[in-house]
C-alpha cells in the first residue's frame, strides 16, 4: 500500500454513528452556562487561556533538540540532525515554528494532525505539514467498530500506511482521538469570557448613571433638558468648575475598583484556568500563593519544568523519534531553561570540570567562549591517566 495514493472519496451511506469523539475532539464548542459561546478562538481571546497556551508553547518549541544512535549496548553518541527535525515542514520556517504549532493544537484541542509531504530512502517522513484540526474527523461504525480516518471530507489511511499524522495529546481507553481541554474547561473560560465582556460594557455602554441631581424644587423637562446638558458641558473632558443654583445638589455615583473590575471573579477565574493547564497562576498573572517567596521562586520554575513541561516533552520525543530510522532517538535539552545566577552557573562549571563530568572546553562553549589549548581532557586523574587505578597515598606512620 503506497504512503501517497490518492485519497478516496467519502462514502455518505457510511455516515458514522460516533459523534461523541468528534464533539470531544474538534467540534465547535456550545453556549455554556454564562451565556456566550466558547470555541478555541473564542477561549484564546481570555487573557489566561492565551498566557498558558502562549507559555508552554514557547518553553516547548525555543528548546534546543539533539538526535542521538544507539548500536547495541554502547553509550547513545551524537549525530548529524535529520531534515526532519531542522525543516520539518519544508517551508523553510523551522523546527520552532513547527512545534509551536504542534503544542498549540494539542493544547487547544487535544490532537496534533500532519500530513507527509516528502519521505526518505528508507520511507521515513522527511516533511510534515502541521494540519488544522477543522481539517480532519473520523468516522466509527458502531461503538468500537473500525474507524474511518477522513482529511477534508476524503478518507485517508494514518502513518505508516499513509500519509496522514495523528499525535493525540490527552487520550482516553478506547478512542482513537484526545480529549479538548477547551471543551472540558468550557464552563470556567465562559465565565470568564462573560466577566470580561461585562466589564467592557459597564464602561462603555455606561451600564450605570455617572452622577445624579437632587433639587429642592419641581424640575419641569425642559429645565431637566437644560440641567443635564449644563452638567455634561462642564464635567465632559474639561474639568471646569460647575456652577448650580440655589437649591441644586450634585451627587456623583463612585463604583469601587473591586466591584466595577471584578477583580476577585477575574482572579479566581485565572487561577481556574491554569489547574487545566497545570500551571501555576502567579506565572500568567494570577494571585501567587501567600507563601510563595523570592526564595522558592526558582523551585517553582523546577516544578513547572518537572510537572507541566517535562511530559509534553517526553510525549514529543517518542512521537519524533518514532519518525526516525531505527536506532535513532531524539532528546530535548531542557538544561536551557533552567536559568540561574552567574555565581551559580559557574560553581556548577567548577563542580564538572573538576568531578571529571566535562571538560573546560565543553564548559566554555556553553558559555559561548573560544575553546583554550590543551582543554579537551577530562581533568580527574582516573580519565587523565587513561582510566587507570588512582594511586593511593601511603597512611602517614608507614614505612615506604
């Protein structure tokens, strides 16, 4: 069965009786209880549906990526990087762009979708195309019959026999496609799409009267007429004083920041949103914990890396390197996001150099430094010596 034949066309009679992974993959989300619709382009317009997706996606795809052999039992080396992992879509873009689009859809929907534009010699993809999720759908006979796997409206078979590229980012038992956070999340981004649009329109539609006017006498409506327009030639851009008569009292309606902003609904709302994401609110803008001191800042970053990043990266390095010839794998350098002071990064060069973990060479590239002469050499005298025995010193009090 060729990887590239032509797609064949959509059989209607075969229409599919499983519409429940289609509503929990890619289907356009409902109008939730607060009253708008939510979809992914509407839940990305949310400040911290944006920040956690902008987040990860970034830390994942600015990461430097490494492709390693392994023959039998010897030590992984390092290798050449594939075509596929320095153009992965062969657009010229990068493999930066090409992963940034990889974790957005699989943050926002679930899946991540390819298409195998160009194979190798030994039919591995040299090229994929990052697809939209609109894009494809499937079609399940039955509960758990078979699936049909449709690319615009056209079945097509899944890599390795064919073409299409399917990396699920939240599956369950039993179905071939994960989860939507977005649709699971879809009640906490309405109630905060909801927050932030009546907030909008407390101001600009003025939901509620800026100021009200008390008189001791019967006001008519063209005295009404000709109070108000007073009051809004003088207060409206101007600040000149205002001038009243006998009477005549002006009462302005003050509307304190908490209630006007809701600031306590939206903060509780960002901090709803990043335990879907599983990140910590204080890094896209949330309330930090009570606790949470400049000390503990830099274990929070690990945490991050530890608990959010580190299995979006383990679940990319599997799919990447099931992609590669065989023998082949490829790890993400997360060390280039572990950011820390400069006394601490060079204690750590000094601890590697002299614990025989690297040589100063490789300690001075990391700090983009010329190489020195005669520092290609591990310094601790068992590698220096060959791997040799270390020469014991003699206990002091014996005869040599």
């Amino acid at each position: 069965m060729s990887l590239f034949r032509p797609a064949r066309a959509a059989a209607p009679e075969k229409r599919s009786l499983d519409s429940l992974a289609e509503m929990l993959a890619w289907g356009r989300g409902p109008r939730v209880a607060a009253g708008v619709p939510v979809d992914d382009e509407q839940a990305m317009r949310l400040g911290a549906v944006w920040a956690c997706v902008d987040l990860l996606a970034e830390l994942v795809s600015t990461l430097p990526v490494d492709e390693y052999r392994r023959i039998g039992d010897q030590h992984p080396t390092l290798v050449a990087t594939s075509v596929l992992l320095t153009d992965p879509s062969g657009d010229s873009y990068g493999l930066e762009v090409w992963l940034r689009q990889i974790m957005t859809a699989l943050l926002l929907r679930g899946n991540a979708y390819g298409f195998v534009t160009d194979i190798t010699e030994d039919i591995r993809p040299r090229h994929i195309e990052v697809l939209h999720p609109d894009r494809v759908s499937i079609r399940r006979h039955l509960n758990f019959g078979p699936v049909t796997w449709m690319l615009d409206n056209k079945e097509i078979d899944v890599y390795p026999t064919g073409p299409l590229w399917h990396l699920p980012g939240y599956p369950v038992p039993g179905w071939p496609v994960g989860l939507s956070p977005i649709r699971y999340a879809a009640e906490t981004i309405g109630l905060g799409i909801a927050t932030r649009k009546f907030g909008a329109q407390w101001f600009g539609d003025g939901a509620h009267p800026t100021a009200t006017l008390e008189s001791d006498d019967e006001i008519d409506e063209e005295q009404a007429i000709l109070l108000k327009a007073r009051i809004v030639n003088a207060l409206h851009g101007t600040r000149e004083p205002l001038i009243l008569g006998a009477g005549h009292k002006l009462n302005p309606l003050q509307v304190s920041p908490d209630e006007s902003q809701f600031l306590e609904t939206s903060q509780a709302n960002v901090a709803d949103v990043a335990r879907y994401f599983r990140v910590p609110p204080e890094m896209i803008g949330g309330k930090a914990a009570d606790n949470l001191t400049y000390a503990n800042q830099e274990q929070r970053t690990i945490s991050l890396l530890t608990y959010t990043v580190g299995p979006w990266l383990v679940r990319l390095e599997r799919a990447l390197s099931r992609l590669l010839p065989r023998g082949r794998f490829v790890k993400f350098n997360a060390d280039a996001l572990r950011r820390v002071d400069l006394k601490t990064r060079y204690e750590a060069h000094v601890l590697a150099v002299r614990g025989g973990f690297s040589t100063p060479n490789e300690r001075r590239d990391l700090e983009d430094l010329p190489p020195m002469p005669d520092a290609d050499t591990l310094l601790w005298p068992p590698y220096s010596t060959g791997g040799g025995e270390v020469e014991e010193e003699p206990d002091e009090g014996s005869e040599e």
